[in-house]
C-alpha cells in the first residue's frame, strides 16, 4: 500500500510539474486580442494627425534616454509622448474591460520565457494597472492596445507612414524588444527612425540600417486611434 501511495504522489506531482512546464513555456500571443480588423487609413485627417506626432517626436532629439529617470525617456516614451492622448485612451481601455489583465498582460519581453511567466501569473493584477507610472511605458500594453483597436499592423500588412509607431524585434527575442517613430519612408519601407538610443544615451533619429546591423529586424507598425 505504501508503494502504490508514493506512486500515486509521485504521478501527480508528475502531472503537476508538467502542467506547470507547459504554462511557464507558453509564448504570449501579442495579437491574439483582435476587436476589429486592422485597416491602415490614408485620410487627410489622419495624415495630419501622424505629421504632428512626428513633428513632437522631431522636438524630443537630444532628450536622455534613461528609462529609469522620471526626467528620462525609454524606447516606447518617444512615441507615447508624442502621440497625445494615447496614454489617456489606454487607461480608459484598461479600465472599461471586464478583464483587462487578459489584454495587458505583465510579460517582461528580455526575460527568459518560464521566469517572465511566473512573473505574469504572481504580480500582473496588481503591477500591470493604469495607477501603475510604467503602464504605457511598456511595448506590449501600446502594441495591444492598437491591436485590439485595428491599429496595429505587421511589417507585410502595410507601407508605414512617418508618424507611426515602428517596433522592431531581434530573432532571439521572437517579440519587439524596441520601438521607435517612422521619420521617413523609402520605397515602402522604413528609412529613417527617431528613438531611444541607449549607445548613444539619447532620443536621436538614424537611418534604420543602424538597427538592422544590430540584429533587429521591423516586427510592425502602429497608429493612434482619431
């Protein structure tokens, strides 16, 4: 009897252990939260409204990029910033869902996978909230939040336009890992960048070869909603 006790203990713990393997090895979907179908617009209004996100972007040059400084910037700053109301329309969002931690999930996107799962499952109710000052600080939460608002596009869905959101993704982080602003567009892609440089340690605009020689790659584009 003892033995078929410590089998059954042995067995459940088995099961356990690979249940838990299975959730701490799940990659986040980012785009699994779709509301409506993404379709970039190329109306005048909207081609206003992403020229002055540029032009705000344009005035940030030479801001620190220190991510941890109140004064400072991270990557995801430079457009939230400069896309005004953005951060406002995301809270709102947040809180008129019946369950907003499915869509803005706490996903560390540096970490390795199982450690950054832990860290979603422990702590996301109570971290990943608008009282939170890091909550539209995070590329994931803006990414989200346009693609559940048909905002968000993949590199293949559309030309960008200078004034989008662009993020970009190294091929060993399979998510974005950095964002920036289109500044300009050469044949349908991307030409030129404003972000957050943190080898330069400031907000600067550079052809987007600089970051394709760093391993990145353009993983989508985003716009703001009227």
């Amino acid at each position: 009897e003892v033995m078929n006790y410590l089998a059954k203990i042995i067995g459940i713990a088995s099961i356990c252990s690979l249940g838990a393997a299975f959730y701490l090895n799940q990659r986040p979907d980012l785009e699994d939260l779709t509301v409506v179908p993404a379709k970039i617009q190329y109306a005048p209004a909207k081609q206003e409204q992403r020229e002055a996100i540029l032009s705000r972007a344009e005035s940030l040059l030479g801001k620190p990029s220190m991510p941890q400084d109140p004064e400072g910037f991270s990557c995801i700053d430079v457009y939230v910033r400069s896309a005004k109301g953005l951060e406002e329309r995301m809270k709102e969002d947040y809180r008129s869902l019946p369950e907003p931690e499915k869509r803005y999930t706490l996903i560390s996107l540096r970490l390795p996978l199982w450690v950054a799962n832990a860290k979603a499952w422990i702590d996301n109710r109570s971290k990943n909230t608008p009282t939170d000052p890091y909550f539209s600080r995070r590329i994931q939460n803006v990414l989200r939040f346009q693609q559940a608002s048909g905002l968000f596009f993949r590199s293949r869905q559309a030309v960008p336009q200078p004034g989008m959101a662009v993020y970009w993704v190294k091929k060993e982080n399979k998510f974005p890992t950095h964002a920036g602003v289109v500044a300009t567009v050469r044949e349908g892609k991307v030409d030129e960048v404003i972000h957050a440089s943190t080898a330069c340690g400031k907000i600067v605009k550079c052809d987007a070869s600089v970051l394709w020689n760093k391993g990145y790659s353009v993983y989508g584009f985003g716009d703001v909603p009227d």
